[in-house]
C-alpha cells in the first residue's frame, strides 16, 4: 500500500503522456494530457518561464465562456445595467 502523499504514481495510477510540440520553442515533448486542438501546448521549461513571468493567465474554454454568457446576470453587474441597492 503507498503512503499517503507519495503520489499517483506510488499509488498504482499511471498518466498517459501524449508526445507534441512546443507551441513556443518548437521541441518535442509529452504532456500528462490530451491537447485541445487550437489551445497552444508548452514544454516544461517554457511553462517555467511564462509562469515565472506571469505571462500565463488561463483562459476558458469557448464552451465554458458561452455557458458563462448564458447565465443571466443582475441589472446591477451588468455593464450598463442600472443600479439596484441592495436592501
């Protein structure tokens, strides 16, 4: 039996790494998922230095962004939207 915290991998888990490019510096290398066509795919070191440059902000999907549009929002955070006090 693993020990707690010793990781996927110590507890019989096991990832598929997909092999892909770099969307930056071109390299091949594998990544512990599937990528998303259209949605660039980072290598270790360059992940590293965007992260270590706040370069990388994530971004939803566009079906999460068109859920997100659907949801109806309050007169009140709508841009525009009059103001409504709150009681």
């Amino acid at each position: 039996m693993a020990r707690p915290g010793a990781g996927p991998a110590a507890a019989g888990i096991c990832r598929t790494e997909t092999r892909t490019t770099c969307s930056d510096c071109g390299i091949e290398t594998t990544v512990p998922f599937k990528p998303t066509q259209g949605r660039p795919v980072l290598c270790r070191q360059c992940f590293q230095n965007k992260r270590d440059t706040g370069a990388i902000v994530a971004s939803p999907s566009p079906e999460v962004q068109e859920a997100i549009a659907s949801v109806p929002m309050p007169p009140s955070v709508v841009p525009g939207g009059a103001h409504i006090p709150h009681a």
